[in-house]
C-alpha cells in the first residue's frame, strides 16, 4: 500500500511538533512532511523523524500548493488559513484536510467559500475547543438520548500553560457579541457575560463566563441539541476577575482598536512553561421513555492545552487516513462529533495521555 503523507503547515511550531511526535509515535508508517515559511526551521525538526520532509509553504499566498512536485494525502492545518488559501488549494487538488485554528465566524466563512468547490476529499473543520476533543466528547456520551436539552462545556484555563502565538487571534475576540442556541431558540450574548458555577477536579467549584468557540454551532447542527453554551475561567481568580472587568466595563472594546493591538496582544498572550488543562462537558437530555438524564464528563490532559489540542489533531488525522482501525468520513465537510466512531476516538485521545471520565 502507498505510504501515507501527512503535511503539517505550522509543522514546527508550538503544537505542529506535539502533532508530528505523537503521529511519528503512534504511526511509524506515516511519512511526516513538517510546513511553515522557513525552510531552515522546517528542514530542522523533520531531521527529528526518520524519511520526514522539511517543506516551504505560505498559507498567505494565493495558492498555497502551486508549483508542489508531489502533493500530500491530508493537510493539517495549524497555522491561520486567515484567508482560505490553503483550504480551497487543497479541495481543489482532492487533498484530505484538517483546520483546528477557526473561531466561528472564520469557520462559516469557510463553509461559505468551500461550498462552490467539488469536493472529492476530506474536510474536517475540527476548530472546536481543543481540536474537537469537546464537541467528539459531547457526540458519544449525548449518543444514549433521545432529547439533548442543553450541552454546557466550561473550561478552566490555566495562565501558566503553554499557548502557541496563533492562539491570540481565536482568543482576541473578547469585545465580539455572538450567537448561542437556548431552548430550541438563537440568542446573542456578550463575551465573559452570564456566569454560572462548574465543578472542576480537586474540587474546585468556580464561575465560568461565556465565551464562542464553535462548538455552540457545531453541536446544535450535528446533534439537535436545543441549547449549547461554552464557557471559560481562569485558574487564578485575579486574572478572572480582571478579563471579566476588562469585557464588561467597555475597556476592552477601547482595547480593540488597532493603535492598541500590542497591548491587546500582551495581554492576552502571556504564555507559562506548562500546565494541566481541563474542561468539562455537561449534557442534559431525556432517554427513549422520557426520564431525565444528565452526565458529567471531565476531561484533562497534564501536559497542558497545546498537548491536549494536538492529540485532537491527530485523533482526526488517524480518522481521515483509516488508521488504528477508524472509519475514514465521507468527501466534504464534516465536524468532528459527527464521526460514525467516537468512541475509538476517545480510545485514541485516551492512549495519547487524555483523561476522559464521567463524574458522579
């Protein structure tokens, strides 16, 4: 069988080199091909795998994929596709591909531009929070209800765990008012508005305010769920009480305009050497017979947020390859909860070191 190439764009960066050791790791027979604009920096971190490829590609130039001698099988997209580039290169061409950078309003641009393309490969949007690990966690443990009337995902961030510098533009969003589904109705709300109180491991109940991360989309469209809300808190109340003060008293709207964007970006980009990072999924629904049901998933991963959003990237990648026994989805595309074997992705995330377990 032809030997399966994987190209990594953003391949040396923050999580690009988590993905690449842990495919390298888990499929030693997968040709690794690391991406980004430096050919040195590239060429460098492919010398780590035995038959990588160091390759110099710009997601910022028209076509991405033009002048490409050989053409990879799935493209995984780390770095912000900002205008589509790569993406409508690589449906265009029949190349599988993957995105985990696109908050939502990017992902229904995406949706939108792709659509007058033949696809014949492929496309996972698998943006959700942490490559889609939420939204696969919500699809199998939902799977049992005839009724989903709510999904909550609350994540605890930690301020000392590693963040790569593409995560500024998904997090830069904090003054855009967005849409959530509630009771079977679209509402728009505010960032870092309407707490409400998750319990988190250790015991740790905290506040955790609204946030967008497509998920609120995803979920609603792929499960019939009739409300989905995700919201966030940090692990050091300070820094809580400050992004919430930030939003809420109209600071950060002032912050948002473009001679303040260093500042902006300071602020919010302040990456630690590393931390656990956990988040976790509440589902409330109704059984066959009309019984009420509820259940608690904590998700956590030691290794912090970018290990976490990684083992995402790779979960699908196995998926859109037929690895490790998953079913490959069909041309077009899909979300990441809408894969026909969630359960032997979260076997997947499971074995790379994620901790998925259902709480009393």
């Amino acid at each position: 069988m032809k030997t399966p190439r994987i190209l990594i764009v953003g391949g040396y960066g923050v999580v690009g080199k988590q993905i690449a050791g842990l495919m390298a790791a888990r499929n030693p027979g997968v040709e690794l091909w690391i991406g980004g604009r430096s050919a040195q920096a590239a060429g460098a971190y492919a010398a780590s795998f035995p038959g990588a490829r160091g390759i110099v590609i710009d997601v910022d130039s028209l076509d991405p994929l033009a002048g490409f001698a050989e053409l990879p099988d799935v493209i995984v997209a780390v770095a912000n596709d900002r205008d589509d580039n790569l993406l409508l290169a690589a449906a265009r061409r029949g190349i599988a591909y993957i995105d985990v950078t696109r908050w939502t309003p990017r992902l229904l641009k995406a949706m939108e531009r792709i659509s007058g393309v033949s696809q014949t490969a492929p496309v996972v949007l698998a943006s959700g929070w942490m490559a889609g690990i939420a939204a696969t966690v919500a699809a199998h443990f939902a799977a049992g209800m005839c009724e989903i009337q709510s999904i909550d995902i609350d994540i605890l961030y930690s301020i000392k765990d590693k963040a790569g510098p593409n995560s500024v533009e998904y997090a830069d969003q904090l003054n855009v008012p967005f849409t959530i589904w509630s009771g079977g109705k679209p509402q728009t709300v505010n960032p870092l508005t309407d707490p409400h109180k998750a319990r988190f491991s250790n015991g740790r109940t905290l506040d955790c305010y609204r946030f967008d991360t497509p998920d609120q989309y995803t979920l609603v469209k792929t499960l019939g769920a009739a409300g989905v809300s995700s919201r966030l808190t940090y692990d050091d109340a300070a820094a809580a009480k400050f992004m919430r003060l930030l939003s809420t008293s109209g600071i950060w709207t002032l912050l948002s305009l473009r001679p303040f964007k260093r500042l902006r970006h300071a602020i919010i980009y302040n990456p630690g050497a590393g931390a656990q990072h956990e988040f976790v999924v509440r589902i409330v629904g109704k059984d066959a017979a009309g019984a009420h049901l509820e259940k608690h998933i904590s998700v956590i991963d030691p290794q912090g947020q970018t290990h976490m959003t990684a083992a995402g990237a790779v979960a699908q990648a196995e998926r859109i390859l037929g690895l490790r026994g998953r079913d490959v989805p069909p041309p077009g595309v899909s979300f990441p909860d809408q894969a026909a074997d969630c359960a032997a992705g979260l076997v997947a995330l499971r074995e790379m070191g994620v901790s998925i377990a259902i709480e009393p």
